[in-house]
C-alpha cells in the first residue's frame, strides 16, 4: 500500500468496527461477563481467563501477559499484519475502501523497492533453475544429497545454485545500466573500482533465498562448493534486507503452522532446512551475526518460547553464554527461553538424521530453561562454600539481573541469589555497588497531569494506545479508554525502567527536544536492548525539525532500513507525564548524563574484574575512578 493512510479514515475506521467482532473466534471461550468479555488470552498460555474486552470502549487488555489495545491493535498482534495491512483489514469487515495519500516521492520509492524485490525474485528463479539443467550442476547436487536432503525439501525452500564464472546472473538479467545498478543495490553485483568492471557476488555456490515476514525474497545466502572463502557468504546489508533483524527459514516456518509455539535457533541453513524434512518445521537461523535483540523483540511477538541450539564444546557453550546475556533484558513474564547443547561433533541437521524427529525432539523438551543455564554457567569455576566464592559469583550475577525487565521470573532470580550466597539483596546490592553502577536516579515526582499532543500510531507486529490525545470532544472515549488502561494495569509508575525508554517517551512527546540530545560516545556498550531505537529515533528527528509522530511513523513504516523500530515501539514504557516542555527539558538534561555514568561504570567494572592489566588500562581505570570522584 503505498502513500499515507489519512488520521481521519483511521479515526472513522475505529469508530465503526465492533472489537467483539474482531476477537469472536480468535480468543477461545470469549463470554459476557456483566458489562466486558473474557477469555483465554491468545497471547500467552493460560487455563483460566485473565484476558478481557470492553465493548464500549472498543478495548482490550489481558491481566496476565500486559497486551492491550484496541481492534487495530489485535489484528496487528494475532496475524502478524504490519500497519497498512491490519488497516485494510478491518477496512473490508466493515465494508471501507482505504484511501492513500500519495506523493511523488512515495510512488517514486515504492516503485524503486518494487523493481528490486521484482530483481530479487528474478534472481531466486535462475538460481533454481541452474541447479536443475546448468551443465556443472553436479557438484551441488552431490553436496545435497550427502546432507541428506531431499528433492521435496530443496524445493520447499527454493534452494538454488550459483554456476561458476563471473557474470552468469549479470547476463540473465540483461547487461544494462539500470540494471547493473539494481543488481548492485540488491547486493548481487559488485563493482571493481580500479578495474571499473562488475561481477557476480555469488559463484559456484548452493544458494539459499532469505524472505521477509511477507515471503518476499529480500537476499540471499551462499554455501562455497569449492575452496573459497568465506565458507557461507551472506548478501550486504541493502534497502531490503537487515541482517541484525531478519531470520532465515521465519516465513517457511510460519507458512506451515500459522500458529506456532516456539521457534528453534541453529546456525545454518542446512540445520534449518533438514529439520524441516524430518518434520521439525519451527527452526530458524541467524544471518551471519549472533542472536541480537531485535531478533528476539520479534520472536517474542510471535511465540513464546524461544530455545537456543549450540554445539557442546567450548564453542558452542561461550556462544550460549553470549545469547543468554542477549535475552536476559529482553525476555519478560509469560516468555521462556531455553537451551540445548547437542553431542560433540554432531549439528541438528547431522542428529536429526541419525536418531529421529521423536528422539530431537525430545531433546529439545529437556533443553536447560534460562534461569537454570544462568546459575550454572555464572558458578563455573566458583566455590560457593567460600566467602570469596559467593563474592564472585554475586558480583557477576547480580548486575545480568539487575538489566532483566520487572517481573515475577526477574524476582525469583534475585531471590535464588539470596539463597545461595545466604544474604539479604540489599546486602548483595551493597557488595556490588548496584545502585551506582547500575540503577538510574529517579527525578523528583511530578504532579500527575494530563496533556495532549498530537494523534500516533505506533506500527509493527503490535499496537500500543499513546499517553495522550486531542483535547477535543472526540478524543473523549480514547482518553476514558487510556484511563481505564492505566488503573487496571500495574502502575508503571512504580516499575523500574529502562533509561533509554524514559528518553524515548520524552522525545515520543516532545520531538523538539531533540535538538539538547548529545548522545554520549559507546552508547551501544550499554545493555539496554532500546539503545539502538533511541539513537534512530534521535538522528530522524534531529534531520526533521518539524516532525511529530504522525509522519515518523509514515517515514518510518516506508524506510526499509528503520520500519524494523516500529515493532519495538510498542513496549516502550511511557514515563510518568509531565506538565510542559520546559519541565520536559529538565528531565532530559539530567537523564542524558546517566547515559554517560552507566557507560563509565560498565568499563570501570570490566577494569576491575581483569587479574591482569596493560599500562593504558591502568591508567583508563586511574581516569575512571578520578572521574567517579568528582561526580
């Protein structure tokens, strides 16, 4: 859909659509219950009904998982539609034709993007092709069969070969100049600046085509058939492929079980593809990269229950410990992560084949839940009988905890600390130095005021209603709705958060007050699985003076390269309001400061903990605590 969809249709859309309709047959064992509806929430699993729906105020909201919103919001949520397709949606349950604002530039850049994943499809099929009728086709073909792998299951996931020699796909497309140039934007085609010559990026490679939530082919990822290096070659990050977001094998995945319970994480391609044959159909892959945060923000919003699959040597076990340091900020309430660690020498793909989909499977039932891989691999090598020994341990610990979201899985753990070291948590916080190192100091409670900027909504896989509406007559039932939202969830209020949320919810509010944030150096060494957001977030408006949340989301939702955000945005917390921008302002100004302290005082404590240091460490640690000194 290209072009903006106007606030006055969503508005009128809203208004019109029943969100009882929209939740009939969705959520299981949906009743009246006086003046709201319960059921089962289908966002978390539950026995006894803890999710509810007021009819006259067109809401939702489960008491047990937190989702909540409106029509548009669950539609978002339980298909997994982006923005424009849950619009249209609901658009055509009650009989509405979506009407786009179009530009010159929207139709200019929607035309480009067509014209690229048209390439991209086009250079999916020849790849196909070569691997059934090129002449040196052979050698993949073998390379497949020994994996084990199927006809059937080499179709299913459209793997291709890349023939040999330089230009094979360069001449298939046509030897343009706009086509050259597609090719290259696509990541297909690089360009030799001293030789001023073009060649194919993939050659005599199995190929695997990467697709987007949509099926859309977006890059591609090659195993060498030959000497080459690298082994596996992924596309470069292009206009449609994000590699620190996507999954390989997320689309076959959701294809087969529209409704999925957890999704298996391996390594490769191959990995993804032979479980699938053996009817393991929830595997999925990293491009290149380990497991980041924005690729569990989105495994979140569509299962669960996530479990890590690594090799069993030294390896794999420090990759896990890598992952878990990844999740632990992420994973909330009503969210499972686990880990499995298979036999030396063997992949899931190799494993799968040798034992069983019944037998892998069962491995996978027995995989180490979170908490459980935490206490034992931060105990390692640590003598919990000793004093030193509970030291160490609660000093490594207890900071991971600390960056956990608030929750009952977060308090258990704290309370498995207490347990093992024998000591109360304001003891261990002590020891630490929690409090300085890691929490952010509060501002000083603010009046509770109400105050209504501009109409947002926010996109992705979920819809969250903002802090603030019109102040007009209209905006009434949203706010009564908002206020209902606010007494009966837990006060957030009273929730520790993250301080590059309360930054973000400022600039949410405030977008001009961008132009007073200086993000500090390093700020990507910081936990916060939101740094990222924030530092988008920042650049965008910073580039926009004038922007209000409105058109960020219309600019973000058609930029490639920043629509992955969106989905994020939905779990900001919204801080406590404030009374005006100049009250704003102060807030941010104290805020950005903290930014700089938590940064120094990760480093200072990565200083300390080392046995051994260089003289530039020395003196780097000597800065520190001077710098600590005087703050």
């Amino acid at each position: 859909m290209a072009g903006r969809i106007p606030q006055h249709f969503i508005d009128d859309l809203l208004a019109r659509v029943n969100i009882i309709d929209v939740l009939d047959g969705r959520v299981q064992k949906l009743k009246r219950t006086g003046k709201n509806y319960s059921g089962l929430c289908p966002f978390h699993k539950e026995k006894t009904p803890s999710f509810t729906a007021n009819q006259e105020k067109q809401f939702y909201y489960c008491f047990g998982c937190g989702a909540g919103g409106n029509a548009l919001g669950f539609l978002m949520e339980y298909d997994h539609l982006d923005f424009p397709q849950a619009v249209e949606e609901l658009a055509k349950m009650v009989g509405m034709e979506v009407p786009k604002e179009e530009s010159q530039q929207n139709r200019q850049q929607q035309q480009h993007l067509k014209s690229l994943y048209d390439l991209l499809t086009q250079a999916a099929e020849f790849y196909a092709q070569q691997l059934r009728s090129h002449s040196s086709r052979q050698q993949a073909v073998n390379y497949l069969k020994s994996r084990g792998l199927s006809g059937q299951a080499a179709k299913a996931f459209e793997i291709g070969f890349a023939p040999p020699g330089w230009d094979n796909l360069l001449n298939h497309v046509g030897d343009s100049s706009e086509n050259r140039q597609l090719l290259e934007k696509a990541g297909l085609l690089i360009h030799n600046e001293e030789r001023n010559s073009d060649y194919d990026r993939f050659r005599n490679r199995i190929m695997f085509p990467i697709r987007d939530q949509r099926g859309r082919v977006i890059a591609f990822g090659g195993r060498v058939l030959g000497d080459d290096k690298p082994k596996y070659l992924n596309s470069p990050e292009t206009e449609t492929f994000h590699k620190s977001r996507e999954l390989y094998g997320l689309y076959e995945a959701r294809k087969h079980n529209h409704k999925l319970e957890r999704l298996l994480i391996v390594e490769g391609y191959m990995d993804v593809v032979g479980l699938a044959q053996y009817g393991i159909h929830y595997a999925v892959a990293t491009l290149g990269t380990a497991t980041t945060a924005q690729h569990l923000e989105r495994i979140f919003k569509i299962v669960p229950e996530v479990i890590f699959c690594f090799d069993g040597d030294e390896a794999g076990r420090n990759a896990a410990k890598r992952a878990l340091g990844t999740t632990l900020p992420v994973i909330k309430d009503g969210q499972e992560a686990r880990f499995l660690f298979l036999p030396e020498g063997e992949d899931p793909d190799s494993l799968v084949r040798k034992e069983g989909s019944d037998d892998f499977s069962k491995r996978l039932d027995e995989a180490l839940p979170l908490a459980e891989f935490f206490f034992k691999s931060q105990s390692e090598e640590m003598d919990l009988n000793s004093m030193d020994g509970r030291a160490r341990f609660s000093s490594a610990a207890l900071p991971l905890i600390q960056g956990m979201k608030p929750g009952i899985l977060k308090q258990m753990m704290l309370d498995r600390v207490s347990e093992l070291t024998g000591l109360s948590q304001d003891q261990l916080e002590s020891v630490v130095n929690l409090h300085s190192a890691t929490q952010p100091t509060e501002p000083e409670p603010q009046p509770q005021a109400e105050y209504y900027p501009t109409d947002y909504y926010d996109a992705g896989d979920s819809y969250s209603e903002p802090d603030y509406y019109p102040e007009d007559s209209s905006s009434a039932p949203r706010k009564a709705q908002f206020n209902t939202r606010r007494e009966t969830s837990k006060s957030r209020s009273s929730v520790q958060i993250e301080l590059s949320e309360r930054i973000i919810s400022l600039l949410l509010h405030f977008p001009t007050l961008a132009r007073l944030c200086e993000l500090p150096a390093k700020l990507d060494q910081l936990p916060e699985p939101n740094i990222p957001l924030l530092c988008a977030l920042v650049d965008y408006l910073k580039s926009h003076p004038r922007a209000t949340l409105g058109t960020l989301y219309v600019d973000w939702q058609e930029d490639p390269t920043l629509s992955g955000y969106l989905m994020t945005l939905n779990g900001i917390t919204y801080a406590d309001p404030v009374n005006d921008i100049q009250q704003a302002e102060q807030i941010l100004q104290d805020a950005l400061p903290k930014l700089e302290r938590r940064i120094d005082d990760l480093r200072l404590d990565e200083l300390k903990r080392k046995i051994s240091r260089s003289d530039e460490e020395k003196s780097e640690l000597n800065q520190l605590l001077m710098k600590r000194l005087n703050s």
